[in-house]
C-alpha cells in the first residue's frame, strides 16, 4: 500500500473536518456497517484514514483510496 501525501493528507483533513457528518457508500470489510449507515468523523490520520464514529456503534476506518463516505452536513 502506497501512503498519501502530506498535501492530499491536509486535504483530506480539510474536506473531512472533526464532527462532519458523513454516509457509507462503500466499504469492503465484512465487518462494515450497513451501506448507508450515517457517522461522525472524530480525526483524519496520517495514512489520510478518515476516522468515524458510526451510528451504530461500529469504529471503522475509512481507507483512503479504498472506502468510500460522502458528507451530509459540516
């Protein structure tokens, strides 16, 4: 696995500011949440991972280049 860039990282972080509100869209893990199941991003990591605290008590990261979220509110 290739890491990000420092630039696309503060990006992400930018796009993907703590307490966002975001929606699955796709997730290959089978221990992901339900495709459209609702989250809160609590931090975006080095390895430009978007950190959720899903609705459902699941903690699972969003992998850059892999998951898929979309924002539903900043």
């Amino acid at each position: 696995m290739r890491f990000p860039s420092k630039e696309i990282v503060d990006g992400l972080r930018m796009q993907y500011p703590v307490g966002c509100r975001v929606m699955l869209v796709q997730m290959d893990d089978p221990q992901a949440p339900p495709i459209g199941t609702c989250g809160t991003v609590t931090d975006v990591d080095d390895t430009g991972s978007i950190m959720v605290s899903w609705d459902n008590g699941s903690c699972l990261n969003v992998i850059y280049g892999e998951d898929m979220v979309r924002i539903v509110s900043k």
